[in-house]
C-alpha cells in the first residue's frame, strides 16, 4: 500500500512540475461554468450559449485585479454521428491582470464534452469533458 502511494505521489509531483497555473477570481464563479467544469460544455436547455464575465477587485489599490473572459458552448454538435447521449463543444477566452507586479494571463480554452442520460426522462445525465488551451 506504501509503495502504491510514492508511486502516486512521485507521478504526480513530475507531472505538476510541467503545469502553470494561475487561479482566476470570480465570486460568483457558477456563472461561468466552462471555467468550473469542463464537463459542463453544453449542459443547456438550448442549443447554444454565450457568457461574458468581468471582475474587477481591490479598488482600493493602485492597480486592482481585473479578469475578463468570453465564452461560448454548442450543444449537440454531431447529431448523425452520435444517437446515444450528445457531444458538445466550447470556446472560453479570458485575461487576468493581477496588480502592480504586471502578472498577467491570456487564456485560450477549447473544451469538448460528452453528455449521456441515464434515465428515461433525461433529468440524470452522465457528463465527461475535456478542456485543453494555451
């Protein structure tokens, strides 16, 4: 058991060493949920969906932090390829400008998700989704 979990811990300490991150701010951060989950592209009522996001914190200082971003989501992207469950696709585009120190980060995200129900009246839904971006 010991070994199985330095394994785990080495695996995950080399993999982390090759990822950047930078952790955006939103408060009401359920109203961007491309930037949630990315397993929630397309996770609407209609057939598609657009979002824009801006926060603007710390006022108060002389260089507040501001993140902006766009999104957008399609649901049911290839219908005649796909007739169990739905595949959706997603674009998400946002800034972060953090303070004084000139840190800032443009992301470019593309997401893709696969939605199946698992009851006949489609109120339980399994989702799984991808998210990649530079």
């Amino acid at each position: 058991m010991i070994k199985k979990f330095t394994q785990v811990f080495v695996v995950a300490l080399l993999i982390s060493k090759t990822m950047f991150a930078q952790d955006i701010h939103y408060s009401q951060f359920y109203a961007s949920p491309l930037t949630l989950n990315p397993a929630m592209t397309g996770v609407i009522d209609g057939n598609y969906r657009v979002g824009l996001m801006y926060r603007n914190q710390w006022a108060s200082v002389t260089t507040p932090y501001v993140t902006p971003s766009i999104s957008f989501d399609i649901n049911h992207l290839l219908p005649t390829f796909i007739t169990k469950g739905t595949f959706s696709g997603g674009l998400e585009i946002l800034n972060d400008k953090a303070g004084d120190g000139n840190l800032s980060t443009l992301s470019v995200l593309v997401s893709a998700a696969y939605a199946r129900p698992l009851d006949a009246e489609k109120k339980l839904n399994l989702s799984v989704g991808l998210q990649t971006g530079y």
